[in-house]
C-alpha cells in the first residue's frame, strides 16, 4: 500500500486523568484540562470530525473503557487502511525499568500501582490492539506521562525517574510515538499556566504556519519551549521530549483535511457507551458552569420506576417522578432502537419518528445519543413538554443539575398540566 497516499479519514483517543481512585496514587493537577485542550484542538482547528473523536477524563478512563475504545466499540470497529489515528494520553506512567518483565505501563483511573500487570494498560497491550485489531498503518502516540521519584505535587510521577522509551516503542508498533520526556527524565506541569509542559509547547507548535506545519517540525519547536521553560523555572531539572517513527511516506499534517471522511450509523453512536465530552463545551468549559445548582431538598431521589406514556401527567398536586421507564418500557429495547433508526431515516421529516427515538435511547440509558436526538425534535417543536422533561433526565444522569432544573421549568410553563412536584428516579 502506498506510504505516500492521501489520508482517508481520521479518528482520535483521548485520555487524560487527573484523579484517581486509588490513594496511593497521587492526583494531577492538570491532566484533564491537557485532554480537553488537545480535543478541542483537533476538532476545532485540526479538521477532526466531532464523533471521530473519543475523550475519556478521570472516572469514565478505567482500564475496561480504554481497551474497549481502542477495539471492538470504537477504533477497530470504524477506522480502515489509509485513515490516520491519533492517541493521546496525559496520566501517570510506568517505564519499563519499574517492572520485573520490563513492561511499561500506564496508569488508568482505577490502576492499582502495586499490581499494574492486572489493573493499568501495558502499551504491549496497546501495540498488540493497534496491530491485530485497528486497520489503519498510520497511527500517531502521544504519552505526556512519566513515572518520577520526586515528591514535587507538580511532577507527572509516582515512584522513581524514569518515562516511556520512544524509540522502544516505535519499534515495537511501527509506528510514531512521541514522549514528553526522555527515559530517565520526568515531565513537568507548568507554573505558567494550567497544562502540562509538553502538552501546551506541543500544541503551540501546532498552530505555528497557520496550523500547516508537519508534525515533525512542531515536535522539534515543542522540543525547543519544553527545554527552555523547565531550564527556567527548575534549576536543575531537564525535559527533553522524544519522537520516534518506524514507517515511510510523507510527514504528517495533523490537520489536513481528510480526503473521503464518513459519517459514523446511527446505530454505530447508539451503542457506544457515553464519553467525557458531555462534560464540557467547545471552548474547554463546564457546561453547568453558569448553571444554578438544585438546592439539596429538589434534588431527592426516588428509586421506583413509573411506566406510563409521557403524556399522561400526574394533577399539579400530585408528585411525578422521571425515570428511564417513564419515557419507554418496551420489552426489547436494542431490537426496537434498531426499528426506529430505519423509521426514522425513512421518515427523515417527521419529528415523531425521532422522539421514539430518543425514548428508546433513554430506556437503554444512552443520554448522550438520546441528547441529540432530543435537540432536533425541540427545535421542530419547541413547545412540546415531554421533549424537556426527556431532557431533564437526560441532564441530571449526565450531572448537569442546573440544566435539568432550567428545563424541567420550561416545561411546566410551556403546558400547565405538568405536575409542580418532580423527582428523578432511576
């Protein structure tokens, strides 16, 4: 296959963990927000289409959902020869010198730092998914994680000095991998700003050309603002960020547009679990930021489920409560989901078609598809109640309080039946 060849379609992994279950690891102050800026990058300046794009923060970035996005769910399933991957992660990591078999790990959410054979990611593991299971030849690692021995709160380490081996793992993948560090040197979180060293300088040199520029040529100006600001602000300390590459054919423009890009089924995006990006907009921000939080005595939970039409409300007196149940309890919900996509396509124009749709999806707790979903049946009927009390649920199970709160009063003002006394549920 032609090394040279036009890029196909591109698709990225994002992983950035600032917190994490176990104590004994310590927290990150700034590897989340490294995720959330290195996302909104590529989708906003580097040609990225949102849904090729996966980011997964703190919580939701366990062992379990970072294979499963690398396989059969999101990455093995979609990408094809000729498409260009991105992965990056911002974490704790464990070089090879730490491990009796020398295996390099990194460190996920629920990671035990005292068994990460069983519970964190060897990047064996990752080279063995990016091989036998992703057929894309063009893959691009990005590892901002290192594993140091200093007790400093701003370094990106646990135990002793000691980063990825670039060259090691380019090897051992074919493809190219870029360290923010070398092997026995830690990497750093900035006193400037709120990023990582080398996330911020990679990311700066990115967009130099007017975002043109080979990835080649923005590593070696990274490199350039990675040394020079640690030099500065830690007498004595060094990073030195490494690229390493085992393929042929031209540099790569991470934001060249891709030549035949396509769109992901319906029924693709229906059954991949939610990812972190309900959590923030596109500028970086938490969405309920701005948001009224629900005063703790609106905010009880009651367990039971209510099935019944969602256009049947209790009297105002009377106390409703929202579950996934309440919205739809069909006995086969996958199998209907599949009906209602092809319902829906077929009937493109009618709003009823889609908020089956979405009720379905909110039976199967899939809120972030049911959100999109919802979002067009209120624009085509924004005085429909059920639509924002579907939305509603949808934003308290995704913990954006104040947004439900705003919501559950739209639709008591846009229909007076509904009830004055409502709940989530389960």
């Amino acid at each position: 296959m032609d090394p040279k060849r036009p890029i196909r379609d591109k698709w990225a992994l994002i992983v950035g963990i600032s917190k994490f279950e176990n104590s004994k690891v310590p927290p990150l102050k700034y590897s989340t927000k490294d995720a959330r800026d290195f996302y909104n990058y590529l989708i906003k300046e580097a040609n990225f289409q949102p849904t090729h794009v996966r980011v997964l923060l703190d919580e939701k970035a366990t062992r379990r959902r970072i294979i499963s996005e690398l396989g059969n769910k999101f990455l093995a399933r979609l990408a094809r020869p000729g498409d260009l991957i991105v992965l990056f992660f911002s974490t704790h990591g464990s070089p090879s010198q730490m491990d009796l078999r020398g295996k390099s790990y990194l460190v996920t959410y629920d990671a035990d730092p005292e068994d990460l054979d069983a519970t964190g990611i060897g990047m064996v593991e990752v080279n063995d998914k990016i091989h036998s299971r992703v057929l894309s030849d063009r893959v691009v690692l990005v590892l901002d994680a290192c594993h140091s021995g200093s007790s400093d709160p701003n370094a990106k380490g646990m135990y002793r000095v000691g980063n990825m081996d670039a060259q090691a793992l380019a090897e051992g993948s074919g493809q190219l991998v870029i360290c923010s560090s070398r092997p026995d040197e830690q990497s750093w979180e900035s006193k400037r700003y709120q990023n990582g060293v080398f996330t911020k300088s990679l990311l700066d040199g990115l967009r130099t050309s007017g975002g043109k520029i080979p990835l080649g040529a923005a590593f070696e100006k990274a490199q350039q603002l990675v040394a020079t600001e640690v030099r500065e602000d830690r007498p004595g300390a060094r990073q030195s960020p490494m690229l390493n590459a085992k393929w042929s054919g031209n540099d790569i423009v991470l934001s060249v547009p891709a030549s035949d890009p396509q769109k992901v089924a319906p029924t693709v995006l229906a059954d991949l679990e939610p990812d972190s990006i309900s959590n923030f907009d596109g500028t970086g921000r938490i969405q309920v930021a701005d948001a009224k939080p629900i005063e703790p005595a609106t905010q009880t939970i009651a367990m039971a489920a209510i099935a019944k039409q969602p256009s049947v409300f209790p009297s105002a007196n009377q106390k409703l409560i929202l579950t996934s149940t309440y919205f739809s309890n069909v006995a086969n919900p996958k199998e209907a989901l599949t009906a209602a996509y092809e319902a829906s396509g077929a009937n493109f124009n009618n709003v009823e078609f889609y908020w089956r749709k979405a009720k379905i999806l909110i039976q199967l707790r899939k809120w972030q598809a049911a959100m999109l979903c919802l979002k067009g049946c209120i624009v085509d009927d924004p005085n429909q109640s059920d639509y924002y009390l579907a939305r509603a649920l949808c934003y308290h199970h995704m913990k954006m309080h104040g947004l439900a709160v705003a919501d559950i009063q739209t639709a008591q003002f846009k229909n007076p039946l509904v009830s004055r006394q409502i709940e989530f549920g389960e």
